[in-house]
C-alpha cells in the first residue's frame, strides 16, 4: 500500500465525451504526478503539479488538463476523448523539497485508473 | 530526446536461475536511474534507485544494479530468482538537476519464474 488512491478504478466512455480521473497524494506528499500507460508500454509523463500549478508537462495535448488542489489531491480531465486515449491512467505522489518543486524522481503511484474509450 | 530502451521484452526462468535485465538510457548529462517493479494486480513500486556515489546499488529482495555512464546502462541483476519475482520491470531515468518529477521509463520487461 502506497497511501496513493485514484478514483474511478474502471471507467467507459466514448470517442468526443470528457472524463475526470481523480487522485488522493500519499500523506506528506506537495507534488503529484500523472502518467499514461497504454498497454504493453511503459508509463509516460503527462504533468506534475506541485502548489497548484503545473510543473512540468510530457507530450501531450492541451485537452489533457489537471489540477491541484489545497490539500495536494488532483484531478486529471480528458477533453474530446479519442480511441487512443484508451489506457491505465497512473497518478503518483512525491515529496519535492526545492522552491522550485525539484523532485528525485522517486514517486509512490497508485493503482491507476483504466479508461477504455469507445 | 531522452528515451529509455530496455532490451527484453520477456523472459523466462526456472528458480534459482540468475537474472540480468538491460537498460540503457539516451541523455549526457546527469541522470538519477531507477527501476521499478509491478507484480501482478499491485501498484508500481520502486525496486532500487541510483543518484550519486557507489555505481553498484542494492534494493529490495535481492536486486541490485549497476550504473556504468561511459555505456549508458544501468542493468538489474538478482543471482538466484524466485517465483515470487514474477512481475514487470520497468526502468526509468529522470534528469539529475531534479527538476520536475518527470520520470522517462522503458517499455517494460516480463519476467515469468517457473517453479
């Protein structure tokens, strides 16, 4: 147990709707983390968000949108969803230490939630 | 771009089998390297990480890697594997200046134990 929970754990939409995938950050975690596993590959970045505000974003479309909020949970929204989006959505939570929100990198991830885009 | 290239895709062993899995990452400068495990139906959970000092570095039940920069690599070893290792591994790279969390992770490699 991580300490790291998401919500929905499974979810169904189809191609055009906007779906919003909520995480809880592990206990004295500022910073979270999303990603994007698809099936077969490796997670990839998609944004981190630390005092609530983006903090770095991967390669994206801007209709992946996110946020924060005071007590460090976050959202992730999917706007005009598409077949591709389909995927294992991996939220993860960490401890930055710098003014600037630098992070080591080593992040405690939930059990993501599971998109599948009709 | 950065990129993280993990060569097998899937192994098999029989216990107590020697495990090596490779990775290489693409970036010249300073990395923190890490590799993560995922059994199955659990979360992804960090195995080891490398920052800085000792390039050899040991992690949870028995793993360790090692960090060679002159060939980008930082392979995971275990010298006698179980069934419960039976999982996937992904290793992963994040600059070292710390900036973000964003992490740049391999494709994955299967690992099956056969009893």
């Amino acid at each position: 147990e991580t300490g790291v929970t998401q919500s929905p754990t499974h979810l169904i939409k189809t191609r055009g709707q906007q779906v919003t995938l909520r995480c809880s950050s592990q206990s004295g975690h500022n910073t979270v983390s999303w990603y994007q596993q698809a099936l077969g590959q490796g997670p990839q970045f998609i944004f981190q968000y630390y005092r609530e505000e983006e903090n770095g974003r991967g390669n994206f479309p801007p209709r992946f949108s996110g946020l924060q909020f005071p007590n460090y949970s976050s959202e992730l929204n999917v706007n005009a969803l598409e077949l591709d989006d389909s995927a294992l959505y991996l939220c993860a939570s960490s401890l930055a230490l710098g003014l600037a929100g630098e992070n080591t990198g080593e992040l405690f991830f939930g059990e993501g939630s599971r998109l599948t885009v009709l | 771009a950065q990129s993280v290239s993990q060569h097998n895709h899937h192994v098999i062993l029989s216990e107590a089998a020697s495990l090596e899995l490779g990775c290489n990452y693409s970036y010249g400068g300073t990395v923190n390297l890490f590799w993560y495990v995922q059994y199955p139906g659990q979360h992804l959970q960090l195995l080891l990480k490398y920052f800085s000092g000792d390039p050899l570095v040991k992690g949870i039940k028995g793993f360790e890697a090692e960090f060679i920069k002159s060939k980008f690599s930082f392979n995971l070893r275990k010298p006698s594997v179980q069934w419960s290792d039976t999982a996937e591994y992904f290793c992963a790279v994040n600059h070292g200046s710390g900036n973000t969390g964003k992490l740049i992770f391999g494709q994955g490699t299967t690992l099956q134990v056969k009893p």
